[in-house]
C-alpha cells in the first residue's frame, strides 16, 4: 500500500477502474453492419444506427458468446437471466437518443483478476460486474469553424463494459490491472486491447482518504487511452484533491478530462449537470436467458489462461517467476517459448527467447509474426549450443547472422566455419604456446594472482577467434599453470 | 403528485424540448392533472407480483456474427438536414 | 361521389378482377377520384395518384401473366406511420418534415408483395397519439359521418382517423392502421368500419414509426370483417428484423369464417358496464349478447378485476416508452432542423417547434415517470400492474372462447371537442387499452347506430393468436346486425 504524505498527514488513495472493450466480431451488437476500423465515414452504418424511425435491434448471438468467454476468464459470474436496458441521454453521437446497455441485471457478475506487481508479488482485485452495450459513433470537432462532424461508423459496435471493485491503492496497481486484463481480453480473443485505436479505453474513479477511515468523494476521469496516461493520470488527481482537502475544502463529484499531451485535468463542462439516465428495460428486447449447457461448453472451451500458464511454467519447466510471467504476457509469445522449449532445457530456452530474441525484435521493431528468426530455427540453434558443437558466446554471432538472413543456424556454423574447438590436444597446445610466450604472466599467476587466469583464458580465445571450449580452456590452463 | 413549473422546467430540459415561459405555468397544471388520476395505481397491493416485461411468451432471438447491413453511406446520410465529405454536421461542440 | 367500383367490399373487388370484369387500372382510377373528390375530409396526407397508377398497371400485367396475390390490385389507403419507401413519411409530424425513407416497412412491402396498389398515406393523430385525429400537424381529419339534422363536422375517432375516414368514404378498399391503446378500433366504430388489431407480435413492427414498442400493432381496417381476415393474412407473418415478432405460421383467416359458433363460451366482463355509460351503448351491448346467443354461443359473466386501473397503466407506460422512442427526432439525420448556437439549443428549439402539444405533454409525462426517483412508483408500478391485467385475461380465457364488450364509451363527437381536457380524451379508450395492455387481439365492428344516427361499434377479444376465433365470432356478430348505413358524406 502506497500512502502518499501530504501536508497535514497520510492519505491513500481508493481506485477503481471502468474499461470499455470493444468485442472482437465481425457485425455489431444490435445491427449487421460491419466492425472494422477505418472506413469511409458513415460507410459501416446501417439503417439500426442511424437510428431511422421505425429501427429495430436484433442481438448478435457471438458476442453474447465473447461476453460469457470473458466473464469466464475473469472467473465471474455468469448471469443466466440478464437484460438490456435503455440509458437515456442526448448527444450528437448517440443517434437513438439512449445507448441500449444493462443496468440491474448485468451478463456477468463478480469476478477477480490477480495483478502481477514489481518483485514477484502479486495482489487480487475484485472485478464488480461486465455488462454489453453499444458504442458511440464519433465526433470530429476540429474540420469545422462552426460544425462538428459526426461518424456513426463506430455506432453500435458492441463493447464490454467492466467494472472493477474500488480495490486499488496506487497507480502501478492500475497499471497492472490494465495490463493483466488487456493480456486476458487478448487471450481469450475477445478484445484487441489495442487502447492507442480507441478498443480499449479506461475510466479512473478516484478518491482520498485517511487511512482507516470512510470513503471520500470520488471523480470520474473518462476516455483514458493508455496505461502511462492512467499512471499520470492517477497521480495528478490524487495530488489536485489532496491539495484541496489539506486546504479545507470538498471534492466535487464530477467528471473529469485528462490530457495526456499537456498532462493536465480539467473538469468536463457538457458533463456539469447531474445525468438522470431514466434506466428502463428496452421494449425491443426480451431478457436474455443462457442455457447452462452453452455456457459450460463455452468454459471448456477455454484457453490455458496466464496465470495457470505462468504456474506451469514455473512448476514443469523450473523458470523463475519473473521469466514465467514475462513468457506468458502474449499468448502468442507463450506459444512460441514452448516450442523452442520443447525437447530442449527450457531454462537455455527462456534466457534466449527473453534476452536475445525479445532484444532483436524490439531494435528491429517486427513483431512474432513478421520476424525473420522463427521458433524452429531459434530451437535449432540451441540445439547446437547443447551438444557443444558451439560455445553460448559464439551461438550470440550466429543468433545475429540468422536474424540478418534467416538462414539455418547449423548453415551458418559450417559456411563459416564457427565450430567450437573442444579437441583437447589442439587446446593443449595452444595452452602451451602462450604460457611459453608469456612468462611475466605467468609469474603472476603462480604470485597468488587468479584473475590473470581470465587473461589466459582471453588470448586463447584471441588465439582461436572464440571458438575454443572456454570450459576445456579453463581445465587445460588450471592443469598446465598448476 | 403535483409538478412544479421548476420540474418542468428540469424535465423539459431532461428531455430537450423547448417550452416557452408563457407556457410552462399550464403545462405544469396540465401534467399535476395527469399525474394525479394515475395516482390510483398506489391503491393497489402489488406486492410480490412480477413486473411485465414482454407480453410475447418467447425467447431473445438472437443473430449470426456476418455483415449483412451498411455499406450505403448515402441512404444514411439521404435525409440529413445538413451533410458535409459524408459527415452529419451539427453545430460544434465544445467539451 | 360513389361510384360503382368504390362500393365494393375488398372480396367483391377481387371477385369482379379474377374474373376480368375489371382492371386494376379501372379500379383504381375509380378510387383516385373518390380520393381527389372527398379532400375537403382531409384524410390524406399524401396522395400517391402516379404511383398507384403505376402500381395497378404492373398489377394487372401480373394478372395476365397468371400470378395473382392476395390483394392482387386492390387500392389501399397507408396509414402515414409505415415508412413508405420514397414516399414522404411523416407520422403527422411536423419534425419529420421532409423526410422521405429509404427503406419500406416490412408490413407495407407485405402488403405491395401481395398485390396491392398504394392510394396514399393516410392522416393520423402527430406519432399515432391521440383519440381523435385532432393532434396532426396537417390538420384534423374530418368524420364523412354527420349527425342527423346536424352540420357540424365530427371527428373519425384516432389515431388512425385519416385511414377509418378513408375507408367509410370509400376513398379506398381499405387501409392500414396501428393500435397501441385504441388506435384502430376506436376510430374504425366511430366511421362505422371494420377495425382489427392482432395479437401483439403477429405483424412486424420494423419500419413503422414507433410510439409505444411494448403495444404498437398493425391492423387492417376494412368494410367487412371478411376483407379484414384477408388484409391481416396478407399483413402478419414473422419477420427476423424484429425482435418481438412471433415465428408462427399465418393462418387462411377467411377459411376460419365458418359462420358456426354454437357451443363458443363468449365472456361478458361485468367490470366493463361503467359509471356514466350512455344507454345506447349498453343497448347495443345487450342486443350483441342476444345476437350471440341466438346464434348458439353461451354467454359466461367473467370478471377482470383490474380493468379500471388499465388507462392510468397504460398512460404511464406508453408515454414512458415514447419519450424515450421519440429522443432520435433531433435535428441531426433527418426531418426538421431549428438553428442553434450551440448543440443543446438545437435539440430544443427543434423538438420545441418540431413536437405538438399532445406529442408534447406525453414526452415530459414519460420523461417523468422515469426520471430519478420516480421509477419505482410509477413506472415500475405501472408493469406490475400490467401483469395483474394480463393475469386477469389468462384466468377468463380459461372459461371462455372470447370475450364481447362495447368498443367505445360515446360515438363520434365535434371536430375541436374535448382538446382542453386530455383525460377527457383519454378516458375514450377504455374498452380497448386493456386488450393493448395484454397483447391480445381485438376487433371492432359497426353494430348499430346511435340515436343521432352515428356508428357505434362492438369488440371482440380473442386469446393470443387465436384471430381465427374472432373473426369466427365477428363474422357472425356482422351478419347479425345486419349494419348497412352510410356517412352522410356519400349522400352529398
């Protein structure tokens, strides 16, 4: 628990966090027009949202299918019997004059998430509830001295809304509760998480207290799309209300703006007045009932979710906690450990997928997909490592000469001739050279000083362009200098 | 249940409509009118009945995950009282 | 002006077709005349004379071709609530001026794939709200029916005043209504017509402007009930874009008119036998009861202890659903813009000007009863009450076949009567809201007349999509009452 000191004593700070993710579907929630990004304005628009007169909703059975899937791997709830509800207001994006969303009786329930927290630890938060309703088409307010355009392309893309219990207590739990629950969406294949296109966006609520005591006024923070903006985001706010508590004065519930260019809040002027929603049951839809059969079918249909996959990896392949949980944060990334681990020493596996191959892929900027070094090849490599055909320092050039030309690791080793010299009397006589040749040193040495034995070591490896066994180097040198 | 001209004021804004200041006095007797015959409903025992929430005896139909709709930009924006590069255009909004 | 042609009902004018003793074209230029000749009632919003034309000449090449509909070239008159592909739809409406849709409601496309000729969108009470037709932006709809010795213009009853008036006019074969506490029953007794509102979720409700979603029904409003069983089969049937829309196969409705009703159980709901009704009413009620019987039907006293409650529920929930309904008429995609400085200012001056006044007061009562503290007492209330009425239906349907109560309180009264009490108007649908409120089907019928010479009507109640019953029951009530008056607009 992080307190922050302020002037008149400690305060924490009560977090909660609202994300809307859009559902991965190829039509909407209530229409069948199409999901994807980018179009034509108004081209992915049908006449349900434009919200012509005499439009009617039909809901899309897959996403109430991605619902249930996610309400599963955030192991809640699922609610047999829920139903959509209207939620009345008036805004140039919202065409019917009310989002179709639910209120009293949600899709999912209570569910937990366990946040992955700096050294290992780990805490559990609670997830309150998930709910489906549609989004909001979008408006452009800057094409225009005095219009703001509006694009309903987005209109009626079904989103998740998950509520998550107020049980965070500093911004790097909100950052790891973003990134746990992005890696689950993105596991189960139901959102993208992608918060820089708008398909993941989080609402911050938060509010300070005394430690120990009730809970004080909290302001909403809305449409925060990234995980350091939270953070700053976060940060700010607890500073602004904390200054204005330690002063006397109350926090006003409202909403809130949050710049992430300028860094700066500020309250949201159309938001001022108090919104009565006027929730009621929509006339359109009847409740939506789920047989327990499909939705158990859906649960064995699950994939190994991350923390099982992390737990696994620490207990069968022996990875540190830390290795385990970087692997498993892409599923993509999980898999492909796997396969380069397969038959081989996982740990050799782990330290090349994290250090080298991460490495490479971040300078390079590829991602899994469309990198050239592939978990095959990456597995052969190591392979070579394993039998000794070449040394870890040498496996590092030819890792680099893959990644260049994709070519086979054992390709590589033979055309130039990179094979780790492990012919003991080759060494010997080497070893024997240069002791010959360097009498000062090994003067030193036998004087009681060990670390010339590096240097030793280093010229045979000059000696041999790094191909000598720098295990058998080491053996034949304490041998031959005593 | 009485009704105020500040309630319909509030409502009036709640529900975006304009009602001149002339007007609101009548309205708000008109409305305490109403109100006040669909009052007797608080007369009546309803504890323990089920609200209504559909007449239909049936279940949510629901709809396979294909693009059957959009794709008419200009049907969409036909009617509009004002349209520019295939936007709704409306007067700007400030946040 | 009647003509030969225009006296027809909807099954001698597809008699006389079939047979080729007319065309399409004949029929139809017959009706466009009547329509141009009876303007001064004001029934259509919108005549479609070219379109008509156009709609009978393909229909009667069809006809040579040997594929027929089922109102295979009849000329009908549209209710300006369907959205008319094309065709200037505007729910009477002053904010959806100018609003021509680009898509066809699925009932109207029913009934066009059927056969039929469209004449015109009919007039109607602004967003089907109303019990009088008075309410529309294009002005009231006024009665062909006059009271003996007396000039003064009447009204044909609403919503769909502007299709009854029409259709007693003989304006047209017939026309579609919607029903949603009323609409089509009461204004079809006040023009002595036919009016029949289905089962709820029978007839899709895609592309019809929206009032009340939970109670909204399209019906057929006819001259008979026979031509009434043969619209609604070419009306109902399933419809996927429509999530209330029931997958039942739609029966021959016609076929069902066996004209025996011996042994039916006909339920008389003594609740219904209200202070202040009119004796003429009851009259005629008795006179249906003894018809009934005469006929082999045993009349069953039933009891539906909630009826009284039925209006105030019903005037808590309609208005709810329609101000949340009526929020998408904002300025922004269709229909009338006012100027604003600002977004906010837009929205208000629009719906302000663009709304009338009973449109109006029903948005603020419907933005109230939900508003914030409000849910539980009224609109909450109001659906636990619904399932009481409903509850009370399923129990007397356990009795009886069908139930028979009087259709309106009162027959037509003047054009510009009882605008400045709205709940005098509202108490005009107590026989029908009940029905409305429990999704069940109903049908008025012209039973006899009142002492000034005006239609009065009789309903029957059916149980859910159990039509066939009422038009069972309906076409033998009709034949016993024998109604053959006429308004006194065809006399001129």
């Amino acid at each position: 628990m992080a307190l922050i000191k302020g002037k008149t004593g400690e305060w924490e700070m009560v977090i909660g966090l609202e994300v809307h993710a859009q559902v991965i579907s190829k039509s909407k929630l209530f229409s069948g027009a199409s999901t994807e990004f980018g179009a034509e304005p108004n081209s992915q628009v049908s006449l349900v949202d434009a919200a012509m007169p005499g439009m009617l909703p039909v809901l899309n059975k897959y996403v109430v299918e991605q619902a249930v899937r996610t309400g599963l791997g955030l192991k809640a709830q699922i609610n047999l019997t829920s139903v959509f509800e209207r939620k009345n207001y008036f805004y140039a994006d919202l065409p019917q004059g009310y989002q179709i969303s639910q209120f009293l009786q949600p899709i999912v329930g209570e569910g937990t998430i366990i946040l992955d927290l700096e050294g290992g630890e780990t805490r559990e938060v609670g997830i309150e509830r998930l709910h489906l309703e549609q989004d909001a088409g979008k408006s452009i307010h800057d094409q225009h001295p005095t219009q703001s355009y509006i694009d309903l392309n987005r209109s009626g893309v079904a989103l998740m809304e998950i509520v998550s219990k107020p049980d965070m207590r500093s911004a790097e739990e909100a950052g790891a509760y973003l990134r746990k629950l992005r890696t689950i969406l993105r596991y189960l294949g139901t959102c993208d998480g992608n918060m820089d296109e708008g398909s993941m966006r989080a609402d911050v609520n938060l509010s300070m207290r005394r430690p120990g005591e009730p809970l004080g006024t909290r302001t909403e923070t809305k449409n925060v799309n990234s995980i350091r903006f939270v953070q700053q985001a976060i940060e700010q706010e607890a500073r602004r209300q904390i200054q204005i508590l330690e002063e006397g004065g109350k926090i006003v519930q409202e909403t809130r703006l949050y710049d992430g260019m300028k860094g700066t809040s500020r309250s949201m002027r159309s938001k001022e007045e108090a919104h009565d929603y006027r929730y009621f049951p929509d006339p359109d839809l009847l409740p939506l009932e789920l047989d327990a059969a499909w939705v158990e079918g859906i649960k064995a249909g699950l994939p190994e979710l991350p923390d099982d996959k992390k737990a696994r990896f620490v207990k069968d392949f022996g990875l540190p906690v830390y290795d385990a949980g970087v692997l498993v944060a892409d599923r993509d990334t999980a898999a492909f450990f796997e396969t380069v681990a397969e038959g081989r020493d996982p740990k050799l596996a782990a330290n090349w997928v994290i250090g080298d191959y991460f490495g490479a892929l971040n300078k390079s900027g590829a991602d899994l997909h469309t990198a050239p070094g592939d978990a095959k090849k990456l597995g052969g490599l190591l392979d070579l490592i394993a039998d000794g055909t070449i040394s870890g320092r040498i496996a590092k050039e030819v890792f680099e000469e893959m990644w260049e030309n994709g070519q086979e690791a054992d390709a590589i080793v033979e055309s130039k001739g990179l094979k780790q010299i492990s012919d003991s009397s080759e060494i010997e006589g080497l070893v024997d050279e240069i002791i010959a040749g360097n009498p000062g040193q090994v003067e030193q040495f036998k004087g009681g000083n060990e670390k010339i034995l590096g240097w030793f070591v280093g010229q045979v490896m000059k000696a041999t362009q790094g191909k000598a066994n720098p295990g058998l180097v080491n053996q034949v040198l304490r041998k031959k200098l005593g | 249940m009485s009704v105020d001209k500040e309630t319909v004021a509030k409502i009036a804004r709640l529900a975006r409509v304009r009602v001149d200041e002339s007007h609101k006095e009548a309205l708000a007797k008109e409305l305490s009118n109403i109100l006040g015959w669909i009052e007797q409903l608080s007369e009546l025992d309803t504890d323990g009945v089920e609200p209504m929430t559909s007449v239909v005896s049936m279940t949510l139909p629901l709809r396979e995950d294909k693009v059957t709709d959009g794709g008419y930009p200009d049907k969409v924006t036909a009617n509009a009282p004002e349209a520019a590069h295939g936007f709704y255009a409306v007067p700007k909004v400030v946040e | 002006m009647m003509s030969d042609l225009t006296n027809l009902t909807i099954t001698e004018a597809r008699d006389l077709l079939a047979k080729g003793e007319a065309s399409s074209k004949e029929l139809t230029e017959a009706h466009i005349g009547a329509m141009e000749s009876a303007r001064s009632l004001n029934a259509f919003i919108t005549e479609t004379p070219e379109k008509a034309l156009a709609m009978a000449e393909a229909s009667d090449v069809r006809r040579k071709a040997g594929t027929a509909g089922l109102l295979e070239g009849l000329p009908i008159g549209m209710k300006d609530l369907f959205c008319t592909e094309g065709v200037l739809t505007t729910a009477a409406s002053h904010i959806l001026d100018g609003f021509h849709p680009t898509y066809e409601s699925t009932v109207s496309q029913n009934l066009w794939n059927a056969g039929a000729v469209m004449l015109g969108k009919t007039n109607l009470d602004e967003f089907a709200m109303g019990s009088s037709n008075m309410t529309s932006h294009y002005g009231g709809v006024e009665s062909p029916w006059r009271k003996a010795g007396d000039n003064r213009p009447l009204v044909p009853g609403g919503s769909s005043g502007g299709s009854a008036a029409a259709v007693a006019a003989r304006c047209a074969l017939g026309a579609t209504g919607t029903d949603t506490g009323g609409s089509i029953r009461q204004p079809a007794a006040f023009c002595g017509i036919v009016g029949m509102k289905p089962t709820y979720g029978r007839c899709s409700r895609w592309g019809i402007v929206a009032f009340a979603s939970s109670l909204d029904q399209a019906g057929p409003m006819t001259r008979t009930v026979r031509d009434s069983a043969s619209m609604l089969r070419a009306m109902a049937g399933y419809d996927a874009k429509d999530s209330t829309s029931v997958n039942a196969p739609v029966p021959d409705y016609e076929a069902a008119m066996t004209g025996n009703i011996k042994g039916m159980k006909i339920g008389i709901p003594k609740e219904y036998r209200v202070d202040g009704m009119p004796t003429e009413i009851d009259a005629l009620w008795l006179k249906g009861i003894k018809w009934l019987e005469e006929a082999g039907a045993e009349m069953v006293e039933i009891s539906l202890p909630h009826t009284r409650y039925a209006l105030p529920t019903y005037y808590i929930i309609a208005p709810a659903e329609a101000s949340s309904n009526l929020a998408r008429y904002d300025g922004v995609r269709y229909g009338l813009r006012e100027e604003g400085a600002t977004l906010d200012e837009m929205y208000e001056a629009t719906r302000g000007k663009g709304f009338g006044a009973e449109v109006l007061r029903r948005i603020l009562m419907g933005t109230y009863v939900l508003s914030a503290g409000y849910y539980d007492a009224y609109y909450n209330k109001a659906r636990k009450v619904r399932s009481l009425i409903a509850g009370d239906f399923a129990k007397a349907y356990q009795k009886v076949d069908a139930i028979l109560p009087p259709t309106a309180p009162s027959a037509a009264f003047g054009m510009g009567d009882k605008m400045d009490d709205p709940i005098a108007m509202y108490l005009l649908d107590v026989f029908t809201v009940p029905a409305s409120l429990a999704g069940l089907p109903g049908i008025s019928i012209p039973a006899g007349l009142s002492q000034d010479g005006l239609p009065l009507g009789l309903q029957l109640l059916g149980k859910a999509f159990d039509e066939e019953t009422v038009f069972k029951v309906a076409g033998v009530l009709e034949e016993a009452a024998g109604f053959d008056a006429k308004p006194a607009f065809l006399a001129a």
